[in-house]
C-alpha cells in the first residue's frame, strides 16, 4: 500500500522535545515503529534523563551523545540545561537532527498502531505528486 511505498523515503528525525527518563516506553514505542529508517534524538532537560551514551560532542551547554543501534538506526541523546518552553527543546532538537525529514512526537500523544511514520511518509509522497500533477497540468495548459 501507501506505507509500503514509503520504505525508501529517508531518515526520518523523531524529535522527543522534554525527554524524561520515566519516557522509556515511549522510545520502545517508537522504535517499534515499522519504518527502518529512523534517527531518533531525546531531548532531556538534564534533571535525570542524562546518563550513559558514546561519542560525546560538546555544543555549548549542550550535550550530545550519538548511540548506534543498528544500521538503519540512530539514537541522538541531548542533554540541555532545564529550558522554559517546549519549543526551546525542539529548537534544540533540530539543531542537532540528520534527518531528511522531521516527526515531533511527545510522551504525551499516543498512536495505537506501530506505522505512523511510514503513514506520515507516505500521505507527504502522495501530495507531493499530487501538485507535482497539478503543476504540470497547469504547464501544459499555458504552455
């Protein structure tokens, strides 16, 4: 179907704005995810979600440790000093993302199903050919 046709889509960066370290259920649930692709970066406000990782890049304040977990997939931990507003963390969060897409996900969102990314990808591939038709179409018209 539609999800299956977004199987080579990209990396997508799940950003995880206020991470906590009680949120661990959450990241098993995004690693369940049925995309491959995923770089899936945490940003932890420093009060207790900001222990172990490899690899550590120092960007100001900010902590980064990049975590591999297999070949398709990436952990990014980001270890912030506590911020005022959400959308500081997903500032924080972008800064540090590889990916060619980004998906926002909160704790407190919950998706039954284990294909949201792959659905997303794929609803996103379907309007980009929809105007890509529309576009030409139009072309054809004036042209």
């Amino acid at each position: 179907g539609d999800a299956a046709a977004a199987a080579d889509g990209g990396v997508v960066s799940v950003i995880v704005p206020r991470f906590r370290a009680f949120d661990h259920w959450l990241v098993a649930r995004i690693l369940n995810e049925t995309y491959a692709r995923l770089e899936l970066v945490l940003v932890a406000d420093g009060r207790d979600a900001c222990g172990g990782g490899s690899a550590e890049i120092e960007h100001g304040d900010v902590q980064v440790k990049v975590v591999p977990l297999s070949a398709a997939r990436t952990l990014v931990h980001v270890c912030t000093p506590a911020l005022r507003y959400a959308s500081e963390y997903v500032r924080v969060g972008l800064s540090v993302a590889t990916g060619d897409f980004i998906a926002l996900w909160t704790p407190l969102e919950y998706y039954p199903r284990n294909d949201r990314i792959a659905r997303q990808l794929a609803a996103l591939h379907y309007a980009n050919a929809v105007v890509r038709r529309y576009a030409a179409a139009g072309d054809a018209e004036n042209g």
